[in-house]
C-alpha cells in the first residue's frame, strides 16, 4: 500500500504571516491539528496545535501572543514523503520521528499530507471485514510454494479468498490470517487438517473426518 | 390433542422442499420434514397455511433488480459471466435448478407470516422456513437468495408498524442489520458468536445505526464457547432494556438453531433445555413489550436432529403443548435409517450434554462486559 492510496489532498495551508490567533481559528474550524506552511507556493514550515498551545502559554518563559506570525513558530527542517513511498515508510518515520503527519512532496510541490488517522484507516482496510466471510488462521511453513499450496486448496473447493494478512508467528513460522466466502470455514479447516496444514482458527478441528 | 391453529399460524408450502442446494451442503431441506414428520408423529394435527409465490419484481423493495434478474436466470440453469460479483456460483451459494423459486415462495412464506400479524389474524406466527438473514441488497452469502426476513419487516412498516427484529441465530443478522441500518421504524437485535471468530466477521457493539436509525441497530457478539446460562443472562437483560424503549408493535424472531453445542458450523454451546427457556423469555418479552405479537422463523441449524428438535421444541412452546420425555419411535427409527446415525431416545439433550468448559467464568464476565458497553453506548440516545 502506498501513500497515495491513503493521502489526504488539497490541504488546508497556511503562510509564514498568518497570525497565530488565525492559525488557531482555522484548526478549530475546519477539525484538523497539523497546517504545512507556504511560501510563494514552496512548503517553508509545518505547525501543530501542539506548537499553538505550547508557544502561547502562560507557562512559557516569554508566550507568543496571537497577534505574532506562524513564521516565528513553526517548525523548519520538515520531514515529509513522496507519493510513491509505501505506507510502511511513513509509519516509520512518524513513529522514530514522534510526529503524527507527513507533508507529500512530489516535484517540490506539497500534494497532500498523511495523518497517523490516515494510518489507522489504512490498518482498517487491511484487517477489516468488507464481504460477509469467515477467519481462517494457519501457521505456514517459511518456505516456498505453502501459501500457494493453501490457496489452491482453497480454489480447488470454490472459496473466493477476500483478504490475506500475515505477519511472523513465534515458532519460525508465518501466520497467515485469511478472510474467506463461506459460512462452513470447519469443513474447510478439516481438509486443510487433513492436507497437513497447521490450523490455529477455528481451534478443536480433529483431523479425523 | 389441542387445534394448533387457535394458538399459534404455521405457514409452509411444499416447495420450500425445493430449496435444495446439494446432498453435501449444510443447508438441508430435510430439517423441515424431520419437525414436521416429528410432530406429527408426536400427534399434532399441523394445520398450515399456504402462502403465494412472491413475483420476482415485488422484490425489488429490496433487492437491486439486476441483483433478482441474474439470481432468476441461475434459478433456471441460465449461465452469466458475473455470478461471482452477485456470490453465486460459490462453494456456499451454488447456482442449483429451482433455487429462486424455491426462495420466492419461502419469502412469500414469511411475508404472509407478517399479513396474518398485521390483519390480526394470529398473534403467534411461526414459518416453517427461511430466516435468510445474510442475504444483502445484492449479494448472496451464508446460503441466503433473498431476504424474506426484510420483505416481511418492509410490508409491516409500510402499514406504519415499528418493529423488533430479534436474531438469536449464531450468526450476525447482517443483511437486516444493514437493509434497516437507518430506518428508525426498525430495531435489530442480533446475539450471536463474535465476528472475530465467526461468519460473517461483522456484528460489533459498535454498528449501532446511524441517521435516524442511530442506536437501534444492537450487537452482541458472545464469546466462542459461551453457555446458556450466560447467553439467557445477557438476553434477557438487553431484551428488557430494548424492548421497554422501542416498544414495537410486532416482534420477528430468527430462530436459527445453530447456537446448539452439536453444531458443525460455530461453537456456542446452548442445550435444548436452554432454548425451551429462551423461548420462553421471548414470549415474555413479546407480552410484555410488543403488543403479543410474535413470528419466528427457522434459520441456520446444521446439526440435523438437534435442529429438528429444537425447533419441535420451538413449536410446542408457541403452542403451549407438553414436551414429551422421549422422542416417537418411528420418527427416530426412521431418520436413523435414513442418515445413518444413531439418534438418542430422549427428546431434550442429556444432562450434562458436555464436558465442562475450562473457560467457563471468563467466558461469563467477557459477555457481562460486552452488554454492558453495548448498553453504555447506545442508551444514552433513548430518550
């Protein structure tokens, strides 16, 4: 998955001489916490509500007022993404980088921003039921031809496989948690029992018919 | 032995029989004539209605019409390149010669069941069939054609009726759920085995409605395992709360028996003796909350004799028979014959039925806490 697949275009910008107050209004308004900042059309900067607050407060050593310019306040050196880059990339650099959105850069030009929301939605279409289906969970062995092995079984019996996640099990094997079109997943679990596949979902299958 | 009919309607046609998806698939005609054939034996005198075929365009009050027109032509052995997309052709939804008029006239069925409600002709209604809860606007799933449970939930909120729709099969009632999502004249109530575990996957806590059906669409997803005793604590908890708000003119009850321990297909582990309760409790509820006015449906029910007995069972509650200790002789030497299984001489299940389950009071407190968050969530939008 890309992030283009999950980016959020035309996003609301701000410029270097917005006011603060301005700034803050117009987060509250239109529900959103991060404004990338442009210049003549470049990305210069990127404020959060986080930084409004923290600047304005009455705990700060000197508080900016709302009258100051974003300019004084936000943040520079901006870490963002291309179009292309896969969705795990950008949740690498907001997790190692602690920030919760991404500028899209493409030719120089700010496309779009990706939000730690946006991730979660993402998460969402990959683990998420989309077609009434049942769970299938099975620990393949990390070697070639066994997830093709599982799904010519599984086409071999007419089951349309909807979705596929898999992720590293404990033993050295891969967990493979499938999203299939039938109602009857232990008849399926059986024969795949049978066929010497190590079933986890659904539990208690005798391999025994 | 007392007339069936003062109590309770019973609606069946013989083409419901008709409705045959293949000698290996679950969903098997041979429940309806093994209730039938065991009742009667048990001397009941089955007075039956017989309802009309629903024509294929009065169906598009729910479904998509291109939706009924490739469903009709599989019907009739007519190949399309797009079965797929519509479900058909699936291990679950094979196209078979007679399906969708089979289907038609168990909608029909169901949507005479809901006549009889609304003219008052019966205020107990019980349908020898359908209970196609996962059929979807234009989609066939869980061995569902068309949705004969939405037609009839249709026909009486157009005579301005709310209704409850209550789904105690061990699947989620999502083609209702999501047919109904909005309509503020409907609540649906399904408890079921959780998606996380079982088809179709949906059913959480949190699809509760939206628009002006927001909060009237209740979810309870029940732990794998779960038991009678915790599954009647939590029914007839959200019962009361649901019903006391919604206060619907009619109850339909999907009766599906598949929550029983023997089935196949999921794995909660209710007995016979608690579906006798639980059938109870609706009676109750429907006294109680909804005007007397009752129809349940069968359903999903894959283990054959258990189903057969549970929804006899069903019969006699709604009836107000006696339950007899043994099963009749030449209904029991027959079926055993005729599936090759032994069938136990006793009516109800043994007691105990099974071995105890490990997980027992986790299993209890995690549906405690499931309705308890489902309530949490919605009731504060029942004003």
């Amino acid at each position: 998955m890309l992030v283009q697949e999950i980016i959020h275009k035309e996003p609301v910008t701000i410029s270097p001489d917005t006011k603060l107050f301005a700034a803050y209004e117009l987060m509250l308004k239109k529900n959103i916490r991060h404004l990338p900042v442009l210049e003549n059309g470049k990305l210069v900067g990127i404020i959060t509500d986080r930084d409004l607050r923290s600047a304005t407060s009455k705990l700060a050593e000197v508080p900016f007022q709302p009258e100051d310019e974003v300019g004084k306040i936000m943040v520079k050196n901006v870490i963002t993404v291309h179009p292309k880059d896969p969705i795990d990339v950008a949740a690498k650099l907001m997790r190692e980088n602690k920030i919760g959105c991404l500028p899209v850069m493409e030719n120089d030009a700010l496309v779009g921003i990706v939000t730690i929301s946006d991730m979660l939605d993402a998460l969402l279409k990959l683990t998420g039921v989309h077609r009434p289906s049942g769970r299938l969970e099975i620990n393949l062995s990390d070697k070639p031809g066994e997830l093709a092995k599982l799904a010519q079984h599984l086409a071999e019996r007419k089951v349309n496989i909807h979705s596929i996640l898999t992720y590293p099990a404990v033993n050295g094997k891969i967990r493979i948690v499938l999203r299939i079109s039938t109602i009857d997943i232990r008849g399926i679990a059986q024969g795949l029992c049978n066929a010497g596949f190590e079933v986890i979902w659904p539990t208690q299958m005798s391999c025994a018919d | 032995m007392a007339d069936s009919n003062v109590m309770c309607g019973l609606v069946v046609h013989p083409k419901y029989l008709d409705y045959d998806l293949g000698d290996r698939h679950p969903f098997s005609p041979l429940r309806i004539q093994m209730v039938t054939e065991l009742l009667t034996e048990l001397g009941h005198k089955l007075k039956f209605e017989t309802p009309e075929v629903v024509p294929p365009e009065k169906l598009e009050i729910i479904h998509d019409p291109e939706y009924i027109e490739v469903v009709e032509k599989a019907g009739k052995g007519i190949e399309a390149e797009n079965f797929e997309q519509y479900g058909l052709g699936t291990a679950d939804n094979p196209v078979k010669t007679g399906m969708a008029e089979s289907a038609r006239y168990i909608a029909g069925g169901t949507l005479h069941g809901a006549k009889l409600l609304l003219e008052g002709k019966f205020n107990k209604v019980l349908q020898f069939g359908g209970g196609f809860h996962h059929a979807r606007k234009n989609l066939a799933a869980g061995f569902c054609l068309y949705n004969d449970l939405a037609l009839a939930i249709k026909e009486m909120t157009l005579h301005g009726w709310h209704v409850a729709y209550l789904d105690i099969d061990v699947h989620h009632g999502d083609g209702v759920q999501e047919l109904f999502y909005d309509d503020d004249k409907v609540m649906t109530i399904s408890l079921h085995e959780s998606g996380e575990f079982l088809f179709p996957g949906t059913g959480w806590i949190y699809e509760s409605g939206k628009g002006m059906g927001r909060s009237l669409k209740l979810n309870l997803p029940l732990e794998p395992f779960t038991e009678g005793d915790s599954y009647i604590f939590v029914l007839e908890k959200l019962l009361d709360e649901a019903l006391s708000y919604f206060k619907p003119d009619a109850l339909i009850v999907q009766a599906g028996a598949d929550p029983h321990f023997s089935d196949p297909l999921a794995d909660l582990m209710l007995t016979t003796n608690d579906f006798e309760k639980i059938y109870k409790i609706i009676l109750q509820k429907t006294d109680a909350y909804a005007k007397g006015k009752v129809m349940f449906t069968f359903g999903g029910g894959y283990s054959l004799v258990a189903t057969a007995r549970i929804w006899s069972l069903l019969y006699l509650v709604l009836t107000g028979s006696g339950i007899p200790d043994k099963l009749p002789v030449a209904w029991k030497q027959k079926w055993e014959e005729r599936l090759g299984i032994k069938i136990s001489d006793s009516f109800h299940d043994p007691n105990p039925s099974y071995n105890p389950i490990p997980r027992k009071e986790e299993i209890t407190n995690h549906n405690k806490d499931m309705l308890r968050r489902l309530l949490d969530m919605v009731t504060p939008d029942w004003l």
